[in-house]
C-alpha cells in the first residue's frame, strides 16, 4: 500500500533491506509487526512489534530484517510543514520516556490515517487525510520536540536573546524563500529597527548572513554528494542553478563544478551503501493489513488527552501589592522604551503614570541611539526651522518628563557622529531649562568588535562634548555582558574608570526555554537577574572599581 499525494507519503511494507539518503522529509515508522534493525546515522537499535521512531529530516537511514514484518512510515514534506508552522524544523523530534502517552496517541492518529487509505474514496482522501496530518503535526511540535542543539556561530554568546531567535529561525528555514517581513512580524518588531539589530549585532546584514549560509551548505554538499549543481541550488534556496553559480564564484573565486573538482569526494564513497545491499522489500497484503487493524487496540481514543503544554504566565497586579514591614532600599526603577517618538503616544504615558502611582519611576531609559530616531529627521539642526521640525515634540517629551522628575537615558555608540551630538546640545540650550538638561544621562555602548583605538576617540570625544555642553549629565557604559563576566574585556580597559556609571542587560528571558518549561527552570530564570548582577559586583570589586 503506497500513498504520494506530494506533501506526505504513506507506505505499507515488508522490509528486508531498506535504505534512505538524505532528504528534506521527517520520516514516522511503526512497526505493525515483526522487528527490524534501524540504523539512523552511526547510531542502530532494534524495533520490535507496536514500537514507533522518528527520522529527522537530512538523515540517512536504513531498515534491515530477516523475518517478516509490516512497516508503516509516513514522510511529511518539510515544505508542507514550514507552511503550517514556519518555526517546526527550529527543533528536532524524538521519542523518550517522558513521551510514552503521546506515543499512544502518535498510534492511534497513525492507525486513523493508514484506515483512511483503505476504506475511504479517493475523491475524500487528501481532505480526511490532511485533518488527520495535523494533527500529528501539532503532536509532534507540542510532545516530541526537542531544542536545536547546533553549534552556535562564532560570536554568538555576545548576541541578545532576539538575534539568537532570529539566527535560529534562519538556520531552520534559510532552504526555502524567507523574508526580513516575515522574520519580523514573527518578533512584533519592524524591519528597519530589526534590520539595524542584526547588523550591529551580528556584523553583516539579513541578507548577507543568509546568501553565507546558502553558500556554506552549497559547499558541503558539492563534496559530500554526486548530486548535480541544480539539485543543489534548488535544495539550499537558490532562486536558480545560475543565481548560485554566480555567487558561488563571488565567494570562493571557482564556479561550483570547478570547486567539486578541486575537492575529492572521499566522503561520498564512505555513504555509498555497500553492493550487496540493495533494496529487498514486498508489498503487504491487504488481508494481512486487515487482520492487523482489526487485532484489539491497548490504547486510541481512550489515551490520555494531548497536553499541549502551555505557556506558564505570571501576572503580577502593581496595584494589589501587599504592605512591607519595611521599605526597600533600593527604590529606583527604570523602564525601558524602544525609541524617543514611543513618549508622544497617549496610552504610552497613561501607562507609565499609572504605573508611576504604584511603583515610583526614577528614569525612562530610550533603548535605541536616540539621534536614530524619526523626530530627528529633517529640519531640527536648521536654524530657521528652530521653532518648528521636531523641537515641538521635543519638548513635548522632556516637558512631561521634567514635570514628572523623571529622569531620561539616552543612548549612544561608536557610530554616534559628534558633531550631530554637539549641534544636539548647543540647540537644547536655547529650548530646555538647565534643570531639564541636567535630568538627562548617556550611556554610551561599548562595541567587542571595535578595536580599543576606535573605541576610545569614540568615548573621549563624546565625553569632551558632554563636559564642555552639559557638564551636569552622567555618562556612563552599557554593554551586554557574557554569563562569565570575569574575563570580559570591558573590565580591563581603562574607559570603565573615566565612566560614572555602568548599565548591563541582565534579562529574565534569557535562559526562559519554553519547551523546557518547568518550576526549577522557570525559578533559575527569575533569579537570572539576580545572580549576574552579583557576579557582576564580585568582578568589579575583584579589580577594586
């Protein structure tokens, strides 16, 4: 019994020697009956009557028997996949201990789809069989799956939580075509800020990053594979053999032939099975398939309801916090906005002031360059405009902030023009008061990529515009430290002593893994904040600053 309608596969069979090369398919097998010997990999182990194994896609594998058996599997497309869930191939899939019931229930919707193709007519069969597909789908992403344990690019321990998300979304999807759009709408953030993120972070652009990958994969498999040079571009992506080829010698100076043949295929031998082993299977019998599914079922509908395993959500209302037998002695909150033009929304400041009645706010801290912002567009350095351009919303935002006492945070980095700051602070002389100008703090962004001469012009010429401009604002260093931050190289340089302060990410979120979601997970999470304010403090006092 064969089934091919193109997103899936289904396929009933006694098997003596099977044998799969790597394909962009996940492969479900149940043995109906008899055993046989699965080899995925290097790795083999036996599979015996009513057991199930999963086979991720761009595996080799192998089925081998001596006695009869009955083997259903079932391969899911992986584009078919993606389109119902662009993140599914973010992990990989796998049966434990812990996945014993969902198995059950992995049968049962098994059993229902390879029924569907005996009984059922065929003008019914792709609508009943997709119903059937997804579930097993949402089964698989909600009980099987397990976090992508690739080896993380050089670099990426200094990257935020967000660009590790993005990498990985990119590394499980670059085969097919993928947009910064569709990145990020997947973030709720917009492409332009998420576009300036990644490049800051990673060092080259969204598109930079993918076209690498493509080319790196397209590398790999010219050596390790006889496949042809189409076959190749159509699998990592390519818009076509000849788009490859052409960046292909961008990169590495040779065109794709003239790389293969450069590069011995010593490995391809090596996969090649040997001879002897050529495919032997038979079709089953449909009155032997009959007899199986009529046999009495231990488990189907009666199974343990799928546990979907929600996200768990704390909710903490500012406004029902009970009384404290002593005050706290810290005191000063900051809360963190994306841009400056964030302070012109209505529901933002409603917001903000509520949340002021509850929990004194000291700060509001602009996470992105505020000079990058929209509000400084055209027309606020024109002295005929002075009046005009953005220095109305200007002050509507450092009024209300001045009237609240709230103080703000702007940001900078190595890539901050000083004359556009120096114009910035000789303008707001004539606009602000110097109580207001004297309630702002800088913070200026240490970049690990920058070389320590091009850090220091950067740092010293700010510093001497602020000094000269504003001598009442603090500027202090942000960076996002590692999770060992004894040996950060941020410690050892002399900037940190000629800062007033020091500012750190230290992000609940970061060690969150909500597919591994559990109370000493989610308790090591809370704490994260915590601990790395600590170790921070113990470096620092290590140093004596």
């Amino acid at each position: 019994m064969e089934h091919h309608p193109g997103d899936f596969q289904v396929v009933v069979r006694d098997i003596r020697q099977l044998s799969q090369q790597e394909n962009d398919a996940l492969t479900l097998l149940w043995l109906l009956e008899g055993s046989v010997e699965l080899r995925d990999g290097e790795t083999g182990r036996y599979l015996q009557a009513d057991e199930l194994a999963i086979v991720n896609r761009h595996r080799r594998w192998s089925l081998h028997s001596k006695t009869a058996n009955v083997v259903m599997a079932l391969s899911l497309n992986a584009g078919w996949l993606t389109r119902l869930d662009g993140d599914f191939f973010a992990s990989v899939y796998q049966s434990s201990s812990e996945t014993r019931d969902a198995e059950d229930t992995l049968r049962y919707l098994m059993r229902q789809l390879l029924v569907l193709g005996l009984v059922n007519p065929q003008a019914h069969y792709r609508l009943e069989a997709n119903r059937w597909l997804s579930e097993i789908a949402l089964l698989l992403a909600s009980r099987f799956s397990r976090p992508l344990t690739a080896q993380a690019p050089r670099g990426a321990e200094r990257w935020s939580q967000r660009i590790n998300r993005v990498v990985a979304r990119i590394d499980a999807n670059y085969q097919r075509r993928l947009s910064l759009q569709e990145i990020a709408a997947a973030e709720f953030v917009s492409e332009a800020w998420l576009s300036r993120l990644f490049r800051k972070e990673v060092g080259v652009s969204f598109m930079q990053y993918i076209t690498g990958l493509r080319l790196r994969k397209a590398a790999e498999q010219l050596t390790t594979t006889r496949q042809s040079i189409q076959q190749i571009a159509q699998q990592q992506g390519f818009a076509s053999s000849r788009v490859m080829s052409d960046l292909f010698k961008r990169e590495h100076g040779l065109t794709p032939r003239q790389f293969r043949q450069q590069h011995p295929q010593t490995a391809v031998e090596s996969r090649r099975p040997p001879p002897q082993q050529t495919e032997r299977w038979q079709p089953v019998s449909i009155d032997r398939l009959y007899a199986r599914l009529n046999a009495p079922q231990t488990y189907g509908l009666d199974s343990p309801p799928l546990r979907l395993s929600p996200q768990q959500t704390r909710h903490l209302d500012v406004r029902e916090l009970p009384a404290r037998a002593a005050p706290l002695r810290h005191t000063r909150m900051v809360i963190t906005v994306r841009e400056l033009d964030d302070l012109l929304r209505e529901d933002v400041r409603r917001e903000l002031e509520q949340l002021h009645d509850a929990l004194p706010i000291f700060a509001i801290d602009i996470h992105d360059p505020f000079l990058s912002s929209r509000l400084f567009g055209t027309g606020w350095d024109d002295p005929q405009m002075a009046g005009y351009a953005c220095w109305y919303n200007l002050q509507r935002i450092f009024s209300w902030l001045a009237t609240l006492g709230w103080a703000v945070i702007l940001h900078t980095g190595l890539t901050t023009r000083g004359d556009l700051l120096q114009r910035f602070l000789s303008l707001s002389a004539n606009h602000f008061p110097p109580a207001t100008l004297a309630s702002w703090h800088f913070v200026w962004h240490w970049s690990p990529q920058a070389s320590d001469e091009a850090r220091q012009h950067a740092w010293r010429q700010q510093k001497t515009i602020l000094q000269r401009l504003s001598p009442q604002s603090a500027l202090g260093i942000w960076h996002r430290f590692p999770q060992q931050v004894e040996d950060d190289p941020l410690l050892r340089s002399p900037l940190l002593v000629e800062a007033d302060f020091l500012a750190c990410q230290a992000d609940a979120n970061e060690l969150l893994d909500l597919a591994q979601v559990d109370s000493q997970k989610l308790a090591a999470s809370e704490n994260y904040p915590v601990h790395k304010l600590r170790k921070l403090h113990s470096a620092l006092r290590q140093r004596q600053l």
